[in-house]
C-alpha cells in the first residue's frame, strides 16, 4: 500500500505542472493507494483557498477520485458521506467528516452549525 501526500492529489486534479500531473496519474490509476482523512481535508483546503475551486467541484472530484479501485480509505462510508454533505452544507471539510461520523459514534461539539448537521442525520 502506497500512501500519497496533498500534493500529488492536487498536481492529478489541477494539472497545472504537466510532468508532476503525469506522475502523479500513473501512481493514482496503478498502484495500490491509500488516502488518509488528514489529506483529503489539505486537498480540500488548498483546492478551496488557493485555487478558489467551489465546494460542489472539490466534492464532485473527489467523489471520482476515491472511486478508483485501486483507491483505499480509512471510512469509505464516512468520506463518501463528507463530500456530499460538504456539496451543500456551510460547514468547512473536517466539521463535515464529524457529522459523517455521527452516523456511527457520538459527536460533542459546541457548534451550532455542527450541532445541526448532527441532528439532520
């Protein structure tokens, strides 16, 4: 199993240094990889903060990224769950992964915004 950094994943989605894209397509298509929730929330901050790419678009990218086969994550079910909710909610990425969890382990939080996520199911 082959973990990858941020980087890779933003090179592959952004393709904005066409040798490290290439690089980072072949790994992401062939190899067996892992993507930890640690990294899937810096994707989804750079691609949101520096690259000013809209919440739907992150969500939609990843969504077919983590399809790959070859592709593994810690929660499939929590992270697929992330994304969607992350499409709609005005919630940033990590409070996003809590409400996904709240399906399956208790969530304390004082945030209103969570809070309701959480009680949305």
């Amino acid at each position: 199993m082959i973990r990858v950094d941020t980087n890779y994943i933003v090179r592959y989605l952004i393709n904005d240094n066409v040798q490290m894209a290439d690089i980072a397509e072949k790994a992401l298509t062939t190899e067996n990889i892992f993507i930890s929730n640690e990294i899937l929330a810096e994707v989804v901050y750079v691609l949101l903060g520096v690259y000013g790419i809209s919440k739907e678009d992150i969500a939609n990218q990843l969504l077919e990224l983590v399809d790959f086969e070859n592709i593994s994550l810690s929660n499939d079910t929590v992270v697929r769950k992330s994304l969607e909710i992350f499409k709609t909610q005005n919630l940033d990425f990590v409070d996003c992964l809590l409400c996904a969890y709240s399906n399956q382990d208790k969530v304390l939080t004082f945030d209103k915004k969570l809070n309701r996520c959480i009680q949305q199911g």
